[in-house]
C-alpha cells in the first residue's frame, strides 16, 4: 500500500491510496468518518434560558459546535480509570453566561481547558433580545462517528478511481472533446486532442467527452476513452478543525490495524479450539 500526498494542509488534504481493494478504499473512508474520536458537548446543564429558543433545540446547536481535540489529554469514557463516571481525563466543561440584546456566538462558551476551545468562535447560536438571559454548563466528552454525527472529524470524505484517458488515431481534433471536458483536462494538439498530465486527477469520470465524440460522426465508437484503474484511488479529504487532518488519517489507520489485528486474533481462537476438540 502507498499513499503519495498532492496537497495536505491542516483541514483538507489530497492524495493518492494505491495497492488496496474497494473494500479496504471504502473502510479507510469510513473509519477517517466514524472511527476516529473527538471532543462534542454531550450534557448541558441550562441554568436559566428565557430566549425564544427551545432548551433541547439549544443543545443540539450546542452539540453540533466543532471542539479543538487533544487526543494525548483525553480519553474515551469507555477506557477511562474512572469506568465513564466523570473525570478530568473523559470530559471537560464550559460556561455561558450572557444577557441581551445580543447575539450569543460560541466564542461566549467559556471552557475549563483553553486548548478544547471552539474551532470558530463566531458560529452563532441564538440571538437574545431585551432583557433575555442564558445561562448554562455544558459538558464535552469523546466520543466517535458511528454514535452521532456531532462526533464526526470530516466535513467531506470521498474517493474515487483513478482515471485513465486513452485516446486513439482515429482523432481528427475536432475539438468537440476539449469543449464538453467540465474540468479543462483535454486539449488540442498537432491535430489530435491530447491529455493535460497535471489536470488528469481533475477528471470526475462522466464520460461527456466520449458522449461528444461519438456526436462528431466518428463512427459508433469513441477515440477517446475514460476508464478506471483498479487498485489506485484518489482521496479528499476536509475536516472540521477539531482534529488535523493528517491526525484524522493517522488515527483512522491505526483503527483498521487494530482491527485486523482484532480480528487475526479471534480467528486463531478458533482454529485453536476446532484442533483441541477434533484431538479429544
């Protein structure tokens, strides 16, 4: 398996997973989404909420706010020392208390632990009109994906194959391929239509160019042909702030790692137990 990264930043990166199946593409993405761990407020004590907005439909727009993560400082409640029941290491808290008439942001929450503060501080919650008041504590634990969206790393998580563009002597270059390409990754070129190397990740696979092709009375069949390669696939992906991405990526590998090694495992506890029954 290798990776080779074309762009990686702190909240989107691009790259290029080749060696692996469909299978092993599609839980890769799937882990980076619902497997990697991250801080979401979970309870909120609401203390004195006189808006026009509901409590449970404020703590949902609470919960949904994206939270730093430091994944060396806290745990998840289910490994926890304290077996979940609340402490340092499983959850934070935060505080809010504002009067209006004013907008209340997530920058007002204040947090016991500065370095889980919100990514965005001017993500607006509620708006509090004269002499209205909200006052709360809210709680942030880990927790993942696959148990609520709230949880989720990614903003965007995708794949696709990677393209690949032949295009045979029969080209005349009419151009008509170069015209109908949404992506701009065909050109014309001593009389023949001619791929632009740098833009060939670009392609979205829609076959239009083909469909153009066979408009220009080439004949039943198409000069240019956009096929998939097996085995290489092209990744993007976005996070929300709370994790880095490379962070995201790192964690999601080594959830699939644990997991086949999960597996191997259970499997040789099997094969075990089938030899010792079959000896007896």
């Amino acid at each position: 398996m290798d990776i080779v990264f074309s762009r990686l930043g702190d909240n989107e990166a691009r790259f290029v997973l080749e060696g692996v199946s469909d299978g092993f593409a599609n839980s890769f993405r799937r882990a980076m989404m619902s497997e990697v761990p991250t801080l979401a407020i979970e309870d909120v004590r609401i203390y004195d909420n006189t808006s026009v907005l509901f409590d449970e439909i404020l703590a949902s727009r609470l919960g949904l706010i994206p939270i730093r993560t430091d994944l060396s400082t806290y745990r998840l409640p289910s490994r926890c020392e304290c077996g979940g029941a609340g402490c340092p290491r499983c959850y934070t808290v935060y505080t809010l208390s504002v009067e209006g008439p004013c907008m209340v942001y997530s920058g007002d929450l204040v947090p016991r632990d500065p370095a889980a503060s919100p990514v965005h501080d001017r993500i607006p919650i509620l708006r509090l009109f004269e002499n209205q008041k909200l006052v709360l504590e809210a709680r942030a634990v880990l927790g993942k994906g696959k148990e609520h969206s709230k949880w989720q790393p990614t903003i965007a998580c995708g794949y696709k194959h990677y393209p690949v563009i032949t295009i045979d002597d029969r080209c005349d270059g009419c151009g008509m391929c170069v015209d109908e390409c949404p992506r701009g990754r065909l050109a014309n070129g001593k009389g023949k239509a001619r791929v632009i190397p740098e833009r060939l990740e670009l392609c979205l696979l829609c076959r239009l160019c083909e469909k153009a092709c066979k408009r220009g009375g080439i004949g039943s069949e198409p000069a240019i042909r956009v096929d998939e390669e097996r085995s290489r696939y092209i990744f993007n992906v976005e996070g929300d702030g709370s994790l880095p991405v490379r962070e995201i990526i790192k964690e999601a590998l080594l959830h699939l790692k644990e997991s086949t090694r999960s597996l191997l495992e259970s499997l040789d506890e099997i094969a075990g137990g089938t030899s010792d029954e079959e000896s007896e």
